[in-house]
C-alpha cells in the first residue's frame, strides 16, 4: 500500500460517517424502504377505492390513514418485541455453541457490577435508582418503544376497518368492540410468529454456521459446541 493510499484510508476512518456508518446504512435504507411502503401503499389503496367508485386520496391524505398507520406500525410492533424479548431472555437462558448466548457455566463480561471510572456514563457515577434504572434501559427503551407501536397499530387497524364499514355503508364500530374482532390479531401474530422463527434461527444456525468478520459469529476456526459470548 503507497503512502497516500495509506493517509486517505487512515483518513476515512477517522471520519463521522465511518464511524456511525453501521447505523447511517441502516437507516438509510429503513427510510427508503419506508417511502416505498408508502408509495405502493397509497397505490394499492387508492385502486380499492376506485374499484368501489369511492374518491381516491392525495399521498398526504394516505399518510393519515389508518390503513397506512396499522402497516406501518404493526412491522414496528414486532421488531420492538423482538428486540426487547431477545436483550432480556438472553440475560437468563442459554444454548450451547451459539454466538449469540453467553457462556453456559462462567460469568461473561456483561454480568460484571458496574465501577465507577473516568470515562463511566454518568447514571453510573450518579448512582442508586438513576444506575438501576440504567442498567435495564436497553429493554426498557423497546418495551416503550412496543406499546408506542402496539398501539398505533391498534388506532390505524381500527380505522381502517370503520373505513371500510364507511364505504360499505354499514356501521362503524368502538375501539372496544375491535379489540375483540379477528382482524386486529390476526395482523399481530402474523408479524409476531416470523420474528421469533428468525430469532431462533440466528441462535442456532450460529451453532453450525460463520460469517468471517461479523460480531454476530463466532471466529471460523471456533469449535460447534463453543459458546460464544
């Protein structure tokens, strides 16, 4: 490698963007997939309505539909879950040779008690309740996070269905009254089921299975009944 070569690559990774380039990637592509959702959204919806001779809505319009709200949330519902139930059910339960549990009989790294030092964040030099209350914020940032979405969800489902009934001309029903219709948990467990599926997936394929490079795997050369954090 020449000298420049080596200066502009040093360079690069001292840059914003190397640096949160895991996260800028993946939000990048979240927004465009989500404009996209959006857009073939409102074109399916906007055909049901003209198959009914109902007034199409403008893109804005769509965007404060319920039928845009329950799609939209019900994939964010089920990601929190996922997320949330994994970072608390891997602080108790294990699986043998997977790089995503921790070891099966010895303390790991993250059991450590929190020490205060230089560079500790400040709920750990504060303290008490502020430490405790931090030591469980990952899970309880997506458990908040679940019931925002689980929520919205349930608002836009419920919308959409009086929608319908509108352009049917039937009579709407109460939040109260959905809540016990099919719809609405057919919607939830259908996302519900294919995120534990892909859950379980991770765990055990990681057994077995590498990927050179990835956090997410153990080394190439690990053995198979190697647990890996």
């Amino acid at each position: 490698m020449g000298l420049k070569s080596f200066i502009i690559k040093i360079v690069i990774k001292r840059t914003f963007i190397y640096k949160n380039s895991l996260t800028i990637f993946f939000l990048l592509l979240f927004f465009a997939t989500l404009w996209a959702q959006a857009h073939y959204g409102w074109l399916e919806y906007n055909e049901g309505l003209i198959r009914q001779s109902q007034i199409i809505l403008t893109f804005p319009q769509y965007l404060s539909s319920g039928h845009f709200m329950s799609a939209t949330f019900e994939n964010f519902e089920s990601e929190f879950l996922q997320m949330g139930m994994y970072v608390i059910i891997t602080v108790y339960l294990r699986q043998i040779g997977s790089a995503e549990s921790k070891k099966i009989f010895h303390k790991s790294e993250v059991d450590r008690e929190p020490k205060d030092h230089k560079n500790a964040p400040w709920p750990v030099k504060k303290g008490g309740f502020i430490l405790k209350l931090y030591s469980n914020s990952l899970f309880l940032c997506f458990a908040l996070l679940f019931i925002i979405s689980w929520w919205l969800h349930f608002q836009g489902s419920w919308r959409d269905n009086n929608a319908e009934l509108n352009h049917q001309k039937l009579p709407t029903i109460t939040k109260a009254e959905f809540l016990h219709q099919p719809r609405f948990w057919f919607e939830t467990f259908q996302n519900w089921q294919s995120e534990f599926l892909s859950v379980a997936a991770i765990v055990f394929l990681s057994i077995y299975l590498r990927q050179k490079g990835s956090p997410e795997s153990k080394p190439v050369d690990a053995p198979n009944m190697e647990t890996g954090k």
